[in-house]
C-alpha cells in the first residue's frame, strides 16, 4: 500500500478537530480505519453534505455519511 490509499472527499469543506487542518475538500490518509474513523467524526460546512471515504487505487467506496445540519440559534443567521 502506498501512503495515499484512502482519501476522505466531500463537496464542500469538511471541519473536524482530527484534521491538521480544517477546511478542504479532501484528505488522503494511508489507513483504512483511520480515514473512516475521521470521516465518521467530521462535519461539512455547511453541514448537511455528504463525507465519503474512497480506496484510491479502486475508486470504491468503502463508508459514507451525510454531515448533520446544525441547527441555528439566535446568534446565528
């Protein structure tokens, strides 16, 4: 395997505290438990879109989820 098996995607940005960094569309991790356990624990902003964990050398996919959708409160529009 190679250091880029896996790669977490999304359409829009994908937030999570386990990123080094949060903000784009797709990572690339070398572990398959690792990038769905990541994938499992991020959102989207904005939330509601879909987080997919691809294998890279086939292009199955092997976990996806769709981001919740935070609900606004009175500071937020």
């Amino acid at each position: 395997m190679t250091s880029a098996d896996y790669r977490i995607e999304s359409s829009s940005p994908i937030a999570s505290c386990l990123l080094p960094v949060s903000g784009a569309q797709q990572y690339f991790v070398s572990d398959r438990a690792l990038a769905v356990t990541v994938a499992a624990k991020s959102t989207t902003r904005p939330g509601g879109q879909e987080i997919r964990v691809v294998h890279v050398p086939t292009g199955e996919i092997v976990f996806r989820k769709q981001s919740r959708k935070r609900a606004e409160g009175p500071d937020e529009a």
